[in-house]
C-alpha cells in the first residue's frame, strides 16, 4: 500500500502527520505551500477539490477532511495496533461520537471564536467572542466531567480518540479557549501533547 501525505507544517495537516507516526504506518509526505498558493495549482485540485491541505492519497485514490482521514486510518491501522476500539464495540460507538464532537460540535464553536477575533475586520465583534467563549467553556465542562472519570478519552489507555481531540483542543487553547478553567481536561491534554508522536516538525 503507497500512502501519501500532502500537508504543511502548523496547520489541519498536522494533526494527520502526528497520527500517521503514532500508528507507525510508513507513507511519503509531500509539502504543499499554501502559503505560495501551491493548493490552488489544477494537478492539487483534481486530488484535492476544497484546495485545502490535508490530502491523503491510497494508492493513488485521494481522500480528504482532516477528520474522514483520521476515521480511515484508525479502523484500517488503529484496531491492530491497539489504538482504536474494534468495530461492534461500545468503545467503537464512542470513538466515532467523540472524534466528530471535536471536529463538529467544538469545531463549530471555535470556527466563531477564532472570525471574531481573527477574522476580517468587518466580521470581528467582541461581543460574538465572548459569546463563542462561553460556548467553549460549556462544552469544555462536559469533556472535563469525562476525564475527571477515566485518564484517556475511551478509558483506561490511550487511543487515537485522544489524539483526534487533543489535536483540536491544542488549536483552541491558542485562539484562547479557556482550557485552564478544566483542570482534569488540562492535564489530559498536557499528557496527550507530550508524546513523541506530536512532536512532528518540517
């Protein structure tokens, strides 16, 4: 099987990058300059029709959504190696439910933090900021009321759910969600940034 990984350093490839090492699932990565515009070139849209990083491609069929590809990868390399629940599972169910809370449910939230603060001038309000801000803490508690009950997002050990999610609360403590007010989601996230896996570079 020949996987490759289009991306770029510190942006939604990145996380795709860090799984890929963790499940140790050997693949070339080819960097795309989004900065230079190279995702708007025609070769990079017909894999990729958003013009957007990340792309996977699998044998030379591509995939993409950051999220779509992380799902693959955990049912197709996870299960045998330990770091995704077998399907028919409960554990399974969760996997799903909580990978796509991040990625959705907080996503959504965040998305409205971060045109608030970030976005255009015109869009930039700090009265939606405040308000997309309590949308995070809320939703923070809930995660914080799971991990107050079990060490790793599914249990008792760490799986690639920890990594889907931890991925994107990492991006949301930058844009300033407030994690510290969390302190059983804040430690999880501590333990989740510090594997090698995450430690990916250019």
């Amino acid at each position: 099987m020949s996987i490759v990984l289009y991306w770029y350093p510190m942006s939604s490839a990145t996380p795709i990058a860090c799984a890929l090492a963790e499940l140790g699932v050997p693949h070339e990565r080819v960097k795309i300059d989004i900065l230079a515009g190279e995702q708007r070139r025609a070769d990079y849209l017909a894999l990729n029709p958003n013009g957007k990083v990340p792309t996977l491609t699998v044998d030379g069929a591509p995939m993409f959504e950051a999220l779509a590809i992380h799902l693959w990868l955990g049912h197709r390399f996870g299960v045998e190696r330990g770091l995704w629940p077998a399907a028919g599972t409960p554990e399974a169910l969760q996997a799903l439910s909580w990978c796509a809370w991040a990625y959705v449910t907080y996503g959504a939230v965040l998305v409205r933090l971060q045109v608030a603060t970030k976005g255009e001038e015109a869009l930039r309000s700090p009265q939606h900021a405040d308000a997309a801000l309590r949308g995070l803490n809320e939703l923070l508690a809930v995660l914080d009321a799971r991990l107050a009950a079990q060490p790793w997002m599914l249990g008792a050990d760490y799986s690639l759910v920890d990594l889907v999610v931890g991925s994107v609360l990492g991006y949301s403590v930058y844009l300033g969600a407030p994690v510290q007010a969390h302190p059983h989601v804040q430690a999880w996230l501590a333990r989740v940034q510090a594997r090698p896996a995450m430690q990916i570079e250019a």
